[in-house]
C-alpha cells in the first residue's frame, strides 16, 4: 500500500508520521517548500501546494492511501 502523508510538517502530520514510523509502516510525505520536516531525509517527499493542481498529479500517481 501506498501511503502518502499531506502536511507532514504540520502539528498533526507530524504525529502521524511519528505513528507510521513506529509501526514501520513505510510512506511518503507531500509538504510545502521549504522542507522543515526530518522526515525529508527518510521519506520520499512531494513538494506540494494544494493551490497549484500542477503539483498534485505526481503525488496521487504515486499515492493509493492520503492521510
């Protein structure tokens, strides 16, 4: 399954990644640039902004699950 974590940067994000990660659940995270997140080493990261639907494509290719 194909996880992907929207705003992984943010309060919640972060916690769900937190969760992920110590289920050892693999995923990748779509944040805003600039990348503020320590996820952004481990992780396949989109760089996203949900205003820009040119960004998005990639992202849901890649993606069967967004949290």
């Amino acid at each position: 399954m194909k996880i992907t974590v929207l705003g992984a940067s943010g309060y919640t994000g972060k916690l769900i990644c937190q969760l992920l990660d110590r289920e050892g659940i693999p995923f990748s995270v779509a944040i805003r640039p600039p990348f503020t997140t320590s996820y952004v080493q481990l992780r396949d990261v989109f760089a996203v902004d949900v205003m820009d639907a040119s960004t998005l494509g990639p992202m849901l290719d890649a993606t069967e699950v967004l949290i």
